[in-house]
C-alpha cells in the first residue's frame, strides 16, 4: 500500500512542479532556475519516487529490471538531473514536459507489473547498467532541450513571440551540446563494459539492443565531431539529437517491449 501512496504522492507533486513552471510563477522572461519553494517540491517529488521505486526494483528475488520499472527508474534519473541542473541555470521549462511525463510513467509502473529479474552481481553488470541509465537520462534531457530549441527558432523565424519562460537560444544550444558530451562518454564506457559480458547474442536476446545501440553512438559521433571540426549548430545539430536518443529508446525500450509485453519472456 505505502508504494501506492508514494508513487501517488509522486504524480501529484510533479504535476504541481510542472504547472507552476508552464505559468511562469517560477521563470522569468529569458528563462530562470527554479525557485527555493519549488525546488523543495520538486525534491519531496523525488523522495516520494524513490520511496516508491525502491521496492519495486529491489526485491526477495533479486533487482528488477522489467520495463515499467526501468522505465521508472529513468524517468528519476531524468528528474533529478533536470531539478540540479535548473537550481544552477535557466533551465526551469525543462520541468514543463519532463516533469509530466515523470508523472505518467510512475503511474504505468503503479499499474502494470511486468517483473525481469536480473540475478548476475557481476560488478562490471552493475556497472554497464548504470552508466547505461544515466546516459539515456541525459541524452532525454537533451531531446527535450532539442525540441524546445527546434520550436523556438520557428517561432522566431515566423516573427511569432516565444514563450517567456524558454531560456535564449544560446542557452538552450550550449546545453544541449553539453549533455550531449557528457552523455556520449557515458554510453561508450558503459558500452565497452556490456560487451565485455556478451556470451550469446541470441540466446541473451542482445541483437536487437546491440544494432540500435551502435546506431545510436555513431549518430553521436557523427554530431560531436561535426560540431568539433564543422562547427555544426542549430536545426542540423536538433535532428541528430533527436534522432540519436530515438534509436537509443527503440533499442533499449523497444527489445525490451517485444521480449517482455509481446513475447513475454521475462
């Protein structure tokens, strides 16, 4: 019952985060970071997730990783990251979708159980799986930076008025490129660690996740050494983000969906 209550708890205080950001009661015009008030919202949010992933995910039989939980389990990473990152930078709209959708998926893990326990302890697992995650979180937040960045440029471009609460567009670029950077290290070594442990492509399923996965990190590549050598920017550099994030979900998200939901091989 107290998973319930927390993860209800949860929803609600994300919705509120998200509400007062898309008001304008926590940015400025120019953008802003978030508030002391909401920031303490957000993070009663957080504690209240965690509360209630903690025994979703940690369990008599060992840690699950089935869909809806690792679902969860990124949308708290994404959350976190975006609450720290916009208590130091103009980046409180960040809330405005990433915040809702954190609401949504902790209701999909309340309301459907799909359990994948994972019994190796290997540490080198351990490791791949969080570096793993951490990378899809930031690369998310990236998407959304991306998606905001694609949406405000029209709107300028259109000689249309940009909602006040987005950051400039030089902001929102040098972030997105930022957490791109960072994200990209992160897959590669957490990468290199999962491939050490590969025995059987097909007998552990790996196919799918391992072809979307390399997509994914050359369309990274590609990005970082355009932006390093030909200076790419803007509307090109939105499209490879976007892109790139769209094969790491299908890889990760999408196996996991056919092995599990489909297939129902947990």
């Amino acid at each position: 019952m107290s998973i319930v209550l927390f993860g209800l708890l949860a929803i609600v205080l994300y919705v509120a985060v998200a509400i007062r950001s898309s008001t304008g009661s926590v940015a400025a015009p120019g953008g802003d970071t978030l508030s002391a008030p909401t920031t303490l919202i957000a993070a009663a949010a957080l504690v209240a997730h965690a509360l209630a992933l903690y025994p979703m995910a940690f369990t008599a039989q060992g840690f699950n990783f089935g869909i809806f939980t690792a679902a969860s389990l990124v949308a708290w990473l994404i959350t976190v990251i975006t609450v720290i990152a916009s208590t130091r930078r103009p980046l409180a709209s960040l809330a405005v979708v990433i915040l809702p959708f954190a609401a949504v998926v902790v209701g999909l893990s309340l309301a459907f159980s799909h359990p994948h326990i994972i019994h190796e302890h290997a540490p080198g697992i351990a490791l791949h799986i969080a570096l793993s995650l951490v990378a899809y979180a930031l690369f998310a937040i990236a998407a959304v930076q991306a998606l905001y960045y694609a949406f405000a440029e029209r709107r300028l471009k259109a000689h249309h008025p940009v909602m006040s609460f987005l950051p400039p567009l030089t902001v929102m670029e040098q972030t997105m490129f930022q957490l791109t950077g960072i994200a990209f290290v992160l897959l590669s070594v957490g990468l290199a660690t999962g491939i050490a442990y590969i025995e059987d492509v097909r007998g552990q399923h790996l196919a799918h996740k391992i072809v979307f996965s390399g997509l994914a990190w050359l369309t990274f590549a590609v990005l970082l050494a355009g932006r390093r050598w030909r200076r790419w920017r803007g509307r090109h550099a939105v499209k490879y983000v976007i892109g790139g994030t769209c094969l790491l979900a299908v890889g990760f998200f999408g196996s996991k969906i056919a092995l599990e939901l489909i297939l129902n091989r947990a």
